[in-house]
C-alpha cells in the first residue's frame, strides 16, 4: 500500500508531495498533472521489471507521450532540474517469494523506497541511475497513517522491526544491499554498471528488498480498451485480468472453478446493484476454438455476448471482477472512471471503487484485503460522490523563479491531509460544487 509520494524534477511536478489513503481521488482541469502522477506510480512499476530506458518509454505506450526519455525532467525556458527523485512510503506483504520459487518473510512492512536519476548523454537511454535506497521507517511513525484507522487495522499492517539501517543504500557511486539478520551477505554493485533498478536484482535472500519490489509490481494503472474487454480468452491464456481489461472471461472462468458457480452469482448481483437489466453472468466455453467467452443475460432473458455489451457495461463488469477476484491485490489507479458511463451511473461506479478498497476500520484478512484504489477526475459528478476527506487537488499554478508553471497539491480545510499540504482555497471548493449542482440542474431539465 503507497501511504505517501514524493516527486521532484518530473515534467510539471517540480516538487510535489502526496499523502495517499485506501481511496484517493486526484481532482482538477485537464493539464495540471493529474496524468503525470498516474505516470510517476507507474514508472516505479515497470522499474521492477525492466531496464531504465524501456521503463521510461513504456510510461504511456499506448499514447506515445514520451519520444524523447531526457522530456521527463522539468524544463522552462530558462530552468532544467538537475535530477529527477521519487520518494515512496509503502507498507509491504511481509510474507513473499522470489522468482526461484524460494519463501522468505521481510522483517519489517513499513519502508521507504528512494530512486533519483540525472541526465547523462553517454549512459544507455541518456539518463544515469544515481541513488537507489529502500530504508525502514519505524513501527511508531508508520501507524501514524494519517487516514481514520482502527487499532486492529493497524497492528494487523505495520509489524516486524528493524534494529540495523538500511536494506539497500547509495554510496561512492555503488548500490549496497545489506545483509538482513543472519540470512546470507551483502553485496556491492557499481551504479555506473547497470541499466536497470538494482532492487530487481532482490532474492529471498533480502526479503524486505523483495517485499518492496513485490509490492511495487502490484501497483496497476487501468486503461481499459473495450476491444480487449470484448475479446475472448483462450484456454491457454492468462486468467487475470490485464491494464486493458483483457483476459476478462478467463479470469471469471478461473473463479468459477476457484469458488464454483456461486462466483459469477456474486459478480451478477453487483453488477445488478449498479445495472438493473443484469440478470445473470456466465462463461461460454467453445471448445472448437479453444476460448472462453463471458456472456450476460438481460430482461428479455437473452444471454448477450460481450461484444455486444456496451463500454460502461464491460467496465462495471471488469471492476466487479476485480473486486470478486482474491488475487487482485495491491494498488489500482483508473483515471477519469466517468468514460463511458450515464451520469446517473456515476455514483455507483464510486462505490464500487470505494469498495474494491480495504477497509481501514477493520485489520487485514482475506475478507478484507489490503487494495487501495487511486482515480483522478475532472467530472464534478465524480467529485460529488467523493467525500472531503479522499479529495486531493491538483492546481497549476506559476513558477516564482522564472517562466513555467508547475502543479501544487491542496487539499480540503480540516482533513486529515491538512497539516501536511496547502489548504484549496474555499472559492475553488465553492466552483466545483456549483459546477456539480449546475449539471444537476441542466440534466434535470
């Protein structure tokens, strides 16, 4: 779980710090950030997996953002940032296993992770890794979430302890990953050597450090694409579901045989919360082509297959999924969840998210995983529905030193984030309530 984002130097986040709750939702016009930081949590994402330079141009693939990797830092007209920095607060899974198959056991859940990067023409990819750390943060400060949470929520998140420093620390230009109890030997590796984020390099070995990459491989940025929701599975395929809403009726086939059939009962009765005409759900099994087709049954009592499902259908439908499915953990960002959806569908679709989210009142089981959901909008119907306390603004505002405008974080007066960001100004406030009571109005008519 990601309680708190730190980033400098990244495109307009010049320097911009987050805290985040189980729900989290990013407000503001278009072109004050609100993507760059979807892009920030998904750039640590791929760093668990693949070189630098292919992390950087993966960042938005699908819409060819980023052509040239050097764009990323912040840049005016008379200002260049030295260096990009992220920072991230996370409580971890204590209990993991590496890519050989080997368990181990972190012996914290509560750390910070801290990679930087500065331009270098003569390094693979024009930029050079320069620091890389994974530090604990003690077990005091950690249950000091911010957000409203029980005792038992707490104890049942932040365990273990560290009595040593660091897991992974930066120093004369090489990555130390130290040793943890009496579980095998350091090790020593030269930054200038490596394309890639030296925590993939994390076995059962170090268990915090690999806690920390597994938690950061769970953060997922959704972009659903109704040509993959509506796209079969094949039977050797994967079983869940992808960033594009991909492989949906392999992974319902998957839970029909986890759960049996009381799985796609489930999924059908919220889908029926948020879409009356839903009746039934079910997974076509074709057995010439090898594929898995999901089908949903109407008023009329006529099974529909996807691809003659609307978009806002086939997304409810992968989020109720989601929400049913025990391996869908971690992080889930969306943005701008209204596409495709009826106003009058807003309001559910929020709830719905809300409730893909762990909830903080009670500890962490498998009843109540630990997921967290991060959206950003600019739909004042979607800020209606989000209460104060989950609401973060993005503003643009101008650069003091020079040409430039950079994004700010401002939060609602009296939240629990209040102490820690600057306070939207209650006329800004005042405009998104009346945007949303003037669309009210208008639909109303």
């Amino acid at each position: 779980m990601l309680t708190r984002l730190h980033v400098r130097g990244f495109k307009n986040l010049l320097d911009v710090d987050v805290r985040f709750g189980p729900f989290t939702c990013f407000v503001g016009e278009n072109g004050v950030g609100k993507s760059n930081l979807f892009d920030v949590i998904n750039f640590l994402r791929l760093l668990m997996d693949v070189p630098v330079p292919e992390a950087i141009m993966h960042m938005r693939e699908t819409e060819g953002r980023i052509a040239d990797v050097t764009s990323m830092f912040t840049s005016f007209d008379d200002y260049w940032a030295e260096e990009l920095r992220i920072t991230a607060d996370m409580i971890l899974e204590r209990h993991v296993e590496d890519d050989f198959g080997t368990q181990a056991e972190a012996c914290i859940s509560s750390a910070r992770y801290e990679i930087a990067f500065e331009r270098d023409a003569t390094q693979q990819g024009g930029v050079a890794l320069t620091h890389e750390s994974l530090t604990p943060i003690k077990v005091g400060d950690a249950k000091q979430l911010g957000f409203r949470a029980s005792t038992e929520f707490k104890s049942s998140v932040v365990t273990g302890r560290r009595a040593g420093g660091p897991f992974l620390s930066t120093k004369d230009n090489a990555a130390h990953l130290h040793q943890e109890g009496h579980q095998g030997r350091g090790r020593q590796v030269p930054l200038s050597r490596t394309p890639r984020a030296i925590i993939q390099s994390a076995t059962a070995e170090f268990p915090t450090l690999l806690a920390a990459r597994r938690e950061m491989q769970s953060w997922r940025s959704l972009m659903l694409e109704p040509s993959a929701m509506r796209a079969p599975s094949e039977y050797t395929g994967p079983q869940r579901v992808d960033h594009r809403g991909g492989h949906l009726a392999g992974t319902l086939e998957r839970l029909q045989r986890m759960k049996g059939r009381d799985a796609l009962s489930e999924i059908a009765n919220r889908l029926a919360e948020l879409l009356p005409e839903v009746h039934q759900v079910r997974v076509e099994d074709d057995p010439r082509f090898q594929t898995y087709t999901v089908q949903v049954q109407g008023p009329d009592g006529v099974f529909h297959p996807a691809r003659a499902l609307s978009d806002g259908t086939l997304r409810f439908l992968v989020l109720a999924t989601l929400l049913e499915d025990p391996e869908a953990r971690g992080t889930l960002c969306l943005e701008e969840p209204e596409n495709g959806i009826h106003p009058d569908r807003i309001a559910p679709m929020v709830r719905l998210l809300k409730d893909f989210a762990v909830d903080p009142g009670q500890a962490v089981d498998e009843d109540n995983p630990l997921r967290q959901v991060v959206v950003n909008t600019h739909s004042p119907l979607v800020f209606n529905e989000v209460g104060r306390e989950d609401l973060v603004f993005l503003e643009s505002v101008e650069r003091v030193e020079g040409r430039g405008h950079v994004a700010r974080v401002e939060v609602p007066e009296g939240t629990w984030r209040a102490k820690n960001a600057a306070h939207v100004r209650p006329g800004r406030l005042q405009q998104w309530m009346q945007m949303t009571f003037d669309f009210d109005t208008a639909a109303a008519e």
